[in-house]
C-alpha cells in the first residue's frame, strides 16, 4: 500500500491538540515535532535487519538483530519541514540531511525553488522526504523530481496532514514512493489550504503569523 494513515491513538491525540484555535508556537512546535518521532517509527517499521554474533551479559556469544546499516537521508522541505526534524532525528540521530527550499506560490499553488543541498551517494540510501503539510502534491513532487534526478529510487514522504488531491497527484507522479501521514482530511479550499487542515503551518511553526 502506498499511503499510510496512522491511526495510533498517540497521534491522533496530538493531532488533535494541533488543530485547535489559537495554538501558542511553543505547543505547535512541540507537537509536530512529536508526532514526528512517532510517524517516523512507523515510516521505518520495514527497514533490513541482519543477523549479528555479539558477546551477551555472560559474556558467550549471542545472535541479535540490527539494522543493515541502510543509509538514510532526512529530507526536510523548508521551511515547515524543519518543524519536524528534532522529532525525526531522535530516532536516527546519525541520518544525513539533505534540504529542499521550495517556495509555494499563494495564487498559482506552483512550487517555486530556491535552495537544494543534497547529500552525496544519494543513490544508495532511503530518503525521508519531511513536510508537514502535502496539499496540492506540488512541492512534494518538485521535491521527489529533484532526489530521482540525483539518483535517489527509495523515497519514503512523511506528512502530519494530507489532502486527497495532493495524495492522489503525488502517486500519480510517483507511484513507486510511499506516503506515511497523521491524517487524510477532506479537501483544499478556494486557496489551496487543506480543510480542515492546521492553516500555514510554516507561519504557525516560525511565529511569523
Ligand atoms: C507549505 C507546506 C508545503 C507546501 C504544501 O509550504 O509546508 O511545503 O506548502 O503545499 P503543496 O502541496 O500545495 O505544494 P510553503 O510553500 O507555504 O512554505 P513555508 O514552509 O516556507 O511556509
Ligand atoms: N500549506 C500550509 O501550510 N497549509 C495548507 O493547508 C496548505 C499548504
């Protein structure tokens, strides 16, 4: 399956605290970076282990599991994406990160780029693309263009919130990625904002409303 709607009642309880009128930037933060970390651990349930011979607490030789050391790079969409970042990099402290600017513009909804800084031997690792809002698609998919053209072919996204239209073109787009988000609300409205959505969460996460 492509799209992943976690249902984890953690999530939907942050969620929840998330949309309320007139959060304060301090809890917003908070929030998304914690919902975050959690949507993280899900987007990650199907990473490779291997077998490993290690000396135990009795010190005789044990097998255990650990990653196959895949690599990975976090790829926040700036700048909401950032809001995530703390939460997803507790949980693979020594992932890369390669940083996508994209701009969307308030009347055509088309991204427009600004800064791309991505890091090297993309080929071989698993990107994480992070943004907390996946509207029209459009950034998303800008944002996968640009990793595919660097060679990047494994590309996990990870939205807090989706709009069916934005859900729909970016696997229309890229059929082979997969779409990890808190919650599947119902449609954009007139200006393009998911509805009911968090509003402009780049604004709410950076106080600048
Ligand atoms: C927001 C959001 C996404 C994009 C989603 O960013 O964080 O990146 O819009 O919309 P789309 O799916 O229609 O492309 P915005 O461009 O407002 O920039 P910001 O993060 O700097 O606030
Ligand atoms: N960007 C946001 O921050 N919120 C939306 O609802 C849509 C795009």
């Amino acid at each position: 399956m492509s799209l992943h709607v976690i249902d984890h009642p953690l999530v939907q309880h942050k969620l929840a605290l998330l949309r309320e009128y007139g959060i304060s930037t301090k809890s917003f933060r908070e929030l998304v970076s914690e919902i975050g970390t959690l949507l993280t651990y899900e987007a990650t349930k199907d990473l490779p282990l291997q077998a490993n011979l290690i000396k135990g607490w009795q010190g005789d030789s044990i097998e255990v599991n650990k990653l196959q050391g895949k690599k990975i790079t976090v790829v926040p969409i700036l700048r909401a994406g950032l809001g995530m970042m703390d939460g997803v990099m507790e949980l693979i402290p020594s992932a890369k990160v390669s940083v996508v600017g994209l701009q969307r513009n308030e009347e055509t909804l088309e991204p427009v780029p600004y800064f791309e800084k991505l890091v090297g031997k993309i080929e071989q690792r698993l990107s994480l693309v992070i943004d907390p809002m996946l509207a029209t698609g459009g950034s998303m998919i800008a944002t996968i263009d640009m990793l595919k053209s660097a060679g990047c072919t494994h590309i996990k996204a990870i939205v807090l919130v989706a709009a069916p239209e934005g859900v729909k073109a970016t696997l229309e787009a890229h059929p082979d990625i997969e779409i990890y988000t808190a919650a599947l609300d119902s449609h954009l409205n007139e200006h393009g904002y998911i509805v009911p959505g968090l509003g402009d969460a780049g604004d709410k996460i950076f106080g600048t409303v």
